[in-house]
C-alpha cells in the first residue's frame, strides 16, 4: 500500500467517523425534543390552561355605568363584576371554533376559577410604615 492510498484511507475513515458523529448528535437532539414534547403532554398543569390580563380602571368604569344597576342587593361590586366577566369569557370562549386537538369537541366551556388582584403597592408601603404589614 503506498502512503498516497494509505491517507485516502485515513482521510476517508476520518469524514466518515465525523459523518456518523454528526448524524448521531442529530438523531439525539431529535429524541430529546421528542421526550419533551411527550413528558410536556403528560405533564398538564392548570397553569397550561391560566390566563392573565389587566384591567384598566376605564373598562371597570364602563362596566359599572352599564352593569352596575342590575347588581343582585347581597353581592358586592367586585364579586358582580368577577360573575359576569366570567360570564363573558365563557361566551367567547364558546364562540371559538374547534380546532380539532380532541377526540371530541366540547360542547360547554366552563371558567373553574377567576381571581383579581389589585395594584396596592401604596397600600401595603403604608401599612409597613406603620408596622402592620409583616413580609
């Protein structure tokens, strides 16, 4: 065997051991996106079906001005305004169409549980000027 055949041997051990690495670290990569996406599904939170917006002073105003009057005499603001926003988003929720990701589709679309939280950042400054808030 002369050298010039013994380096095209070598030369060409070499790009296939690279090509073989190369496939590998792909076909790894792969089974691990793969055992993601499986243990991701099988790992549902309700924090996967949690939505979070703001609500702007504005749109509670509005809904005061509209929705206020027909608030039942034992139930306060907030809690007429948490039944009807929940009220709303089932609706719309409703109106979505399906996309087809279940056997089969829903027919109601029910909120489990709705909660505010309120921007009282002052308040809580306060109350820890006075020592009545403990962190």
């Amino acid at each position: 065997m002369t050298r010039q055949t013994q380096g095209l041997f070598v030369g060409c051990l070499f790009v296939s051991i690279a090509l073989f690495v190369i496939v590998y670290i792909d076909y790894m990569r792969q089974l691990a996106k793969n055992n993601f996406v499986e243990w991701d599904v099988k790992t549902v939170t309700a924090g996967d079906y949690t939505i979070e917006f703001d609500i702007e002073e504005r749109f509670y105003r509005v809904f005061k001005e509209n929705h206020g009057a027909s608030k039942p005499a034992d139930m306060t603001m907030v809690q007429h305004f948490k039944k009807w926003i929940t009220a709303e988003m089932e609706s719309k929720l409703k109106q979505m169409p399906d996309l087809g990701f279940e056997d089969e589709p829903q027919e109601e679309v029910k909120i489990a549980l709705a909660t505010f939280a309120f921007d009282n950042a002052e308040l809580i400054l306060l109350l820890r000027e006075r020592g009545l808030y403990i962190n």
